[in-house]
C-alpha cells in the first residue's frame, strides 16, 4: 500500500507539472498578445486616419475601397483579444485542474492515513495477543527455566556427593593397597630378587652352554620357589578380596553414575539452548514489532504534517482564487465588449444599408409615381376633349390613386429617413466608442488594468507558494520556478508606478487572509478525513 501511494503521489506530481507548464504558456501567451496591442492599434489608426484624409478630400470612392482594409485591421484587433480570452479560459481551466490535483493529492494522504492508522490499530491489537501469549510463553519458560534449576541444582548436589563418595572410594582403595604392600612388600622384596637371579641365570644359560643342564635345574628351583611365593601372595591378598570387591563394585558404581551425570548435563545444556532460543525468537519478534510500529507512527504523524500543510495551503489557495479570476474576468470581459462593440457596429452598419436601398427603392417609386401623375392628367383632359367621358373617369380615378400612393410613399420615405438617421446615430454613438477603445476614452478594460491584476495574481500566488514550500510534503519547487519567471516577465511591462501600487495591494491582500486561514485549513482537513 506504501508503494501504491507513492505511485500515486508520483503522478499527481506528473499531472500538476505538466499543468504549470500549460498555465505558464497561456500567461505567456497573454503578454505577447498585450505587448502586441500598440502595434495593433497603430496599424488601425493609420487605415481610419488615411481613410478619414480620403474623406476629407471627397475621394469618396478611393475612401469606401479602404472599407474592407478598415474592417480587416479592426477584426484583427478584436481578434487579438480574442485569443487573450481563449488563453484566459485556459488559465481558468488549469486553474481549476491544480485545485483538482491538490485536492486529490490531499485525499490520498488522508487515505494512507487511514491505511497506515488501521495497520496501527491491528498492531496494537496483535500486542495485546501477543502479550497474552508472552505472559503464557513466559510463563511456561519461567516454569521450565525453574524445573532446569533445579535440575542443576540436584547435579551440583550429585557432583559434591560424588566427589565426597570418590574420595571415600579412594580412601579405601588406597587402605586396602597400603595393606597389601604390609602383607606382600617383604615376599615382593623377595620376588623381585628372584627375578633378578633367574634373569642373571638366564643370562650365564646363553652364555653358558656346557652349563645348561646345571642352570636348568637351578632354575627350575627357582620356579618351584616363584610358585610358591605366588601361592604365597594369592593368599595374602585373598585376605583382602571382599575389601577388593567392594572397591571395584563401589567404582563400578561410581562410573555409572558419572555417565548419568554426564547425560545430565547433556540434557540440561540442551534444555537450557532451548529456552535461549525460544527467549530470543520472542525477544525478535517484539523488536520487530515495536520498530513496525515506531515505523508507523513515524509516518503517521508526517502524514499528518503533510495534510494539515495541504489543507492550509488549499485554504490559502482558495483565497487566491478572487484575485487570479480578477485578471481572467478583465481579459474575458475585455474580449466581449469589444467583440460586442464590433458586432454592434457591424450589424447597425447592415441595417443602415439595408435601410438605405429600401429608401433608394422607395424614392425611384415616388418618383415613378410623381412621372405618372402629369401624364394621368393630360391623358383625362385628352378624353375630355375627345368627349370620351368614360376614360376621363377611369383616369380621374387613377390620379386619385395615384395621389394617394404619392402621399403614402412621401410618408414612407419620411419615416425610412428617420429609422436611417436614428441608425446612423446608432452607428456614430458605436464607432465613437470602437475608437474610443484605441485612445482609451471608452471605459472598458485594458491591457494595463490585465497585466496589473495578472501581475497581482502571480505576485499573491509566489508569496502563499513560498510561504508553503518547506511545509507541503510534495515541494513546490517548480510551482515557484515558474511563478517567478511569469513575475519576472510581467515586470518587464509594468511602469514603475503601477510596481510600487503592487506592492501596496500585495500587502493588503495576503493580509487579509490570515485571520481565516487556520479555519479554512481546518475545514480542508476534515473533508479530506
């Protein structure tokens, strides 16, 4: 499970990193477009300015072949706010994906917490087991280590026994050898000088050969002699063979015992590695044990640490969301009034020209109508004088027609012409304020009011990522790295005013945090938990 939250740790990281990346180029991305706006609307105000000269000159024709050069600088305006919008709703959405990963990065420390305080609690729960049956274990070696002491005990009892029966045993050898040699030491004495003489005998036979017979006999005098000193001996000593017997039984005994005492020992040696070894087996067994848990615990209370460091940091980043979607909302609303502004223009400037071949039409009918109307006349005073009374009718009729069409297309063209002055009104009110937004006269956001609440937001940003960098378990190196590059970058296009103003709302800002940022903190925490 250690392993698969690293894992999982290790991809978030991944994640975040590539997002900074893209948040990065999309700030990036924005102050080029910005630094590009002068040029921008300097190429625009040199097409209004050389078409405004056309005008002037009446060069009415070479001034409306300009109208698709204008059209095209002003949408190419509009379009470089445009993709400031586009890279905006991209700092919004990486935005919203950094607050995604950390909070996924919180919940999956809060999910190792709960592993590692569940491996804790089946811990503690096998120490409780486990110390049961260590008492019992002890218990039983307690019990074996008393009966081995007392075993130790009885041999040191045998061996201070058996050492006092050897000594008596020794004793009584050493009486019963010291009566022999009583008995037999004159008949020894004796035995010993025969051999001397039958060696001596033995010795005149080799060398003596012609002597042989004279030897043998001596020597066959001697060993009547030897037999009968031993026969002497084998009596003495028979005086002594009950003593005798009771020495060897007793030493027969004794080395019996000797061996038993021997196995003994054996036996409790081996008893005693047995019980050392099973001690130490149990001895490992808690040390192994209690450094899983001290492991554990370590861990558990720097998980702890890393998640109450996320969950401030998750509060602080919060509170940074007003001033980062300051700068988003600025450039989005930016793009839209202009693009709402163009929009305007362009569709009054299609109803003003649809309005204008309608009068067109409707002044070629009245006209048309007016043409007819002397005809009508001349035509019925021709059927008048040609007493052709019938046609003179239908023609009245038709000039009545006629007159009355003229009256209700005069009065057509009247109402055309006031929906086309109200339009143009419309139209001068729409382009008055188009190019207002070249001179700045036209209250809408700028490229100054972006950078600054840009520059604010990565400033706000930079401090609170500092502020956490040495807390949060991950790092936040890169995060920092890339945030004073965009600080560095931004800078190069502040004026040293709007710096100093910076710094002033800097300070009021992360100020304003503190109070609530332990709540805030807190409040992460528990939902992560």
């Amino acid at each position: 499970s250690r392993k698969l939250y690293r894992d999982e740790k290790t991809q978030l990281s991944v994640r975040r990193k590539s997002s900074l990346v893209e948040y990065k180029t999309a700030v990036l991305s924005i102050l080029k477009s910005a630094s590009r706006e002068n040029d921008v609307v300097k190429q625009l105000r040199d097409v209004l300015d050389r078409q405004n000269r056309l005008v002037e000159e009446e060069q009415y024709d070479e001034a409306s072949e300009m109208e698709n050069e204008v059209t095209s600088a002003r949408e190419a305006f509009i379009d470089l706010w445009r993709g400031m919008a586009d890279r905006a709703g991209q700092m919004r959405s990486v935005g919203a994906t950094l607050r995604d990963l950390d909070d996924k990065s919180m919940q999956a420390t809060a999910g190792r917490i709960t592993v590692v305080q569940e491996q804790l609690a089946a811990l503690r729960s096998d120490g409780e087991e486990h110390a049961a049956s260590s008492v019992d274990d002890d218990g039983r070696l307690q019990q074996q280590r008393a009966v081995l002491e007392a075993d130790v005990k009885s041999l040191e009892e045998m061996r201070a026994a058996n050492r006092a029966e050897e000594a008596e045993i020794r004793a009584a050898r050493s009486s019963v050898e010291d009566a022999i040699e009583e008995v037999t030491g004159p008949v020894d004495e004796e035995r010993r000088q025969v051999v001397e003489e039958r060696d001596q005998v033995d010795d005149k036979i080799k060398r003596l050969q012609e002597e042989l017979a004279e030897a043998q006999a001596k020597r066959d005098e001697c060993d009547e002699k030897m037999s009968r000193l031993d026969g002497e001996i084998s009596a003495a000593r028979g005086k002594f063979r009950d003593q005798l017997s009771n020495v060897e039984a007793a030493e027969e005994k004794f080395s019996r015992k000797a061996k038993a005492m021997e196995l003994k020992e054996e036996i409790i040696d081996q008893q005693r590695k047995a019980i050392q070894k099973r001690e130490d087996e149990i001895k490992q067994r808690r040390e192994e044990k209690l450094a899983s848990r001290r492991k554990l615990e370590e861990e558990l209370g720097a998980l702890d640490s890393a998640c109450k460091a996320t969950g401030q940091w998750l509060a602080s980043s919060d509170k940074l969301g007003p001033s980062a979607e300051a700068g988003v909302d600025s450039i989005v609303e930016g793009a839209e009034f202009r693009t709402k502004l163009r929009r305007q223009v362009a569709d009054v400037a299609d109803k003003l020209s649809s309005l204008d071949l309608e009068i067109g039409r409707v002044r070629s009918q009245l006209n048309l109508l007016q043409q007819r109307r002397p005809q009508i006349e001349e035509e019925k005073q021709q059927a008048v004088r040609s007493r052709m009374f019938a046609e003179a009718k239908k023609l009245s009729a038709e000039a009545k027609s006629v007159d009355e069409s003229i009256t209700s297309t005069e009065t057509s063209l009247r109402d055309l012409r006031d929906q086309s002055a109200a339009l143009r009104q419309q139209l001068d009110e729409a382009q008055s304020k188009e190019d207002g937004l070249l001179d700045g006269s036209t209250d809408a956001p700028g490229c100054e009011d972006i950078l600054e609440k840009l520059a604010l937001s990565v400033k706000a940003r930079l401090k609170v990522v500092r502020r956490f960098a040495e807390e949060k378990e991950d790092g936040l190196k890169p995060e920092i790295e890339m945030l004073e590059a965009l600080d560095a970058d931004i800078a190069k296009h502040l004026t040293p005013e709007t710096g100093e103003k910076l710094k002033s709302q800097l300070a009021d800002l992360v100020d304003s945090w503190s109070p609530e940022e332990k709540e805030g903190a807190s409040k992460h925490d528990d939902e992560a938990k």
